[in-house]
C-alpha cells in the first residue's frame, strides 16, 4: 500500500510543521493500531514527507482486509486529514529489489 496525506500545515519547503507532524503521526499509529486490531498483518516500508504530502509505504499479505481497515478509517475520516491509497499486487516484491 501507499497511503499519501495532504499536509494542512506546512514549511515554504512543502515540509510538516512540528504541529501537523504530531497530527501525521497520530494517524499513522492509529492506522497501524486498527490493522493490528484487525488481525492485518502490516509492515512499515518507509514514510515519505515533501511537496505538502505524507506518504507511507506499507506491504501486507492480506490486502482484501487491510483494504477494508483504510477504507473504514478513511470513511470515519479518523485521520483529519484527506487521504488517498494505492495498493499492488506484488507478492514477490520485484519493485523493491
């Protein structure tokens, strides 16, 4: 997965403000927190910050549910802020070699 945040609160460099990381943060725990309640087995890839946008990257060998979790958290909007993901089918990991 790749999960991208708009900043609401950032540098002229397109960076978090201290306070929008704190926002940012809380809602990757909270993202990470719902998957791990779920039963989602997820790893943390990388996370990304630049051009007013948070990226995380994530893999998971259960997508369906780990798709289910974003999408409720994203729908209940717990994460204050607009976000969007992709997902790809990638269970060889080809693009990360």
């Amino acid at each position: 997965f790749e999960i991208e945040f708009d900043l609401e609160d950032q540098t002229n460099e397109g960076l978090t403000t201290n306070a929008e990381a704190d926002v940012l943060n809380t809602a990757e725990d909270l993202l990470m927190d719902k998957w791990q309640q779920a039963g989602v087995g997820v790893h943390f890839i990388a996370r990304q910050t630049w051009n007013g946008k948070r990226i995380i990257d994530c893999y998971t060998d259960n997508k369906d549910a780990a798709e289910a979790t974003l999408k409720t958290c994203i729908e209940q909007d717990l994460f204050k802020r607009t976000c969007r993901y992709t997902q790809n089918n990638e269970p060889s990991w080809d693009t990360a070699k």
